[in-house]
C-alpha cells in the first residue's frame, strides 16, 4: 500500500510538472506572437511616418521653387525640425484633444529631421569629364586634401582608379581588374581611399548623377576655399560671414563681396542656386531610433527621390526575427 501511495504521488508531481511546463511554452509562445506582431505593426508604421516627412520635405522645396531665386541657409528648407512629439503634428480641430494622448507608444513617438544642400560640397562626378579627368575638379580635390592635411597619394590613386572605373572601353583582362562604379560616398574605398581619409572628407564631398557647381550660399569655408582660385581660408570664412548677413544673389554680386580682382567665378563651377539635396529623417520609437537617407533632385517644380537609405541607429531593445 505504501508503495503504491508512493507511486501515485510520483505520478501527480509529474503530471503537475508536465501541465506547467506545457503551460509555459504557450504562455511564451503566445508573448512571441504578440511581441512579433507589435515589432511588425511598429515598422510598418515607422515606414510610413518616414514616408511622410519625405512628402513634407519634397513640398518644401517645391514651394522654395514656386518662389524663385537663390538658395540660402536662411530659407525655410534650411532649418533643421528639432525632435518632436509625434502627437503634436496630429491634432485635429483646434479646441479638440490630440490624437494619441492616451497610448503610451505615441508619447514615446518622437521625429527630427534636416535638409542639406549637396551642391554645397565637392561632387566626385565633376572629376571626370568626356572620359578625361577635369583639371580644375582635380586641382580643387588637391586643395582640399592639403587643407584637411590628407596623404596627396591617395588622390592620385583615387583619380586613377576612378578614371579607370568609368573607362568607356576596356578589353576582358582589363575590366576584370577594373574597380566596380562607387554608387555612394561610402564606396570611395573602392577606389583607393583609406577610412581614415574617407571619414574626414565625409562632411565636404558627394556623389551625384551629374556634374554640379558649388553653390557659395551654403559651401563651407574648406570647399569655398578649394573651389576658388586663389581664395585662402580667412577670405572664405570672411565670404561666409558676409552671405550670413546677406545672402548672395547672383554671381556677380559674389565677386563683388568677395572684392578680390584675382578670384575669378566660373558659370559652369559655381552657382548661387541648387537642385540636389539630402533630406534626414529619424525616427525615435521608444529605445530604438530608426535613420532615412534620401536624396533628392529637383528640376522646376518637379522633385524626385534618386534613393532612399534606412538604418537603426540606436537600439536598446532586442529586435525580434
């Protein structure tokens, strides 16, 4: 009798361990599901608030067309959206509550953004010119090396590689060993740059689908510098100055703020308008912070989006697969 009281509590324990662990799985199995489709529903969303600030900022810049003249830092596209709440762009009628005061997810719902002029650095395109390298674009490279104290071997050797890489014709040895096209500023490496130098020429350069002038409204000292001839640097931050005062109109009315006979403006090299621009959205929901990079051309009043880049730039959550 003892053992067979034994047995039947043994046999209890077991089934009681078997319940709760079945149990379990299903309980976890459950808060997966639920913690997938949240991660879900929250990209989706993410995705679509990103678009949204995109749209925004191609209105922007159609209504700057619409007006005409110049591009400056002191237009409306130029100034930077500091983070905000997502709630405060989704209130309805005046007088009514904000939509989402009561879910904690849109008060933890925050998104900034900046717009950037691309023509206000130095474009890899200009380098190459009918299959040839552009002496004046190569001679402005080397002033900007030599400013920011970067190996002048290394432009040689990107200039050459990049000459090779946009060869209009090359046997099957030769393109074997050509270098793939760079698509980005990133894959400048391609092409025999180092990281070290690929990241401190980040904030001067891009990469566009055409030959661009610089625009001396938005350039920085180091690129007005290097886009000028005979420019030095206490000159172009005495023009950068004077634009943020007043900006500069025409190319004329640069040369004459600039009040030196030697530098010379050139049409096809400087300009005091734009039609590339890089718009920045983050998004930051909860822990994680998502980044869109999108690059725009505008034409008229016509805007385009030429690519879309999007990354998490900080996370503190795990991301479920």
């Amino acid at each position: 009798m003892r053992a067979q009281r034994g047995a039947a509590i043994l046999t209890a324990m077991l089934t009681v361990v078997l319940v709760a662990t079945l149990a379990s799985a299903m309980l976890w199995q459950q808060w997966r599901g639920v913690e997938v489709e949240s991660a879900q529903r929250t990209r989706v969303q993410s995705a679509w608030i990103l678009t949204g600030a995109l749209d925004w900022a191609r209105l922007i810049l159609r209504e700057d067309a619409r007006q005409g003249g110049p591009d400056h830092l002191a237009e409306p596209w130029a100034v930077a959206l500091a983070p905000a709440r997502l709630t405060t762009f989704l209130a309805a009628q005046q007088g009514q509550a904000l939509v989402g005061d009561d879910d904690s997810s849109a008060q933890d719902a925050f998104l900034a953004g900046s717009m950037q002029d691309l023509q206000a650095r130095l474009n890899v395109t200009n380098l190459l010119d009918n299959g040839k390298l552009h002496e004046p674009s190569v001679v402005a490279w080397e002033r900007l090396f030599g400013q920011l104290n970067l190996p002048g071997n290394e432009l040689t050797t990107f200039t050459q590689q990049l000459l090779l890489a946009h060869a209009p014709s090359l046997d099957a040895q030769n393109t074997a060993i050509a270098p793939l096209r760079p698509q980005s500023v990133s894959d400048l490496v391609w092409l025999g740059l180092s990281p070290a130098t690929l990241q401190a020429l980040r904030p001067f350069v891009t990469l566009l689908p055409a030959r661009t002038p610089v625009n001396l409204n938005t350039a920085t000292p180091e690129v007005l510098m290097a886009s000028l001839d005979n420019m030095d640097m206490a000159q172009a931050r005495a023009l950068v100055g004077a634009r943020d005062l007043q900006h500069l109109k025409t190319l004329p009315d640069a040369e004459k703020r600039i009040g030196d006979s030697e530098i010379k403006l050139n049409a096809g090299l400087h300009a005091v308008a734009t039609r590339f621009f890089s718009v920045t959205g983050q998004l930051r929901v909860g822990q994680t912070m998502l980044q869109e990079t999108s690059v725009l051309q505008r034409d008229g009043m016509k805007v385009k989006i030429l690519s879309r880049t999007r990354e998490v730039v900080q996370s503190r959550e795990p991301l479920i697969q």
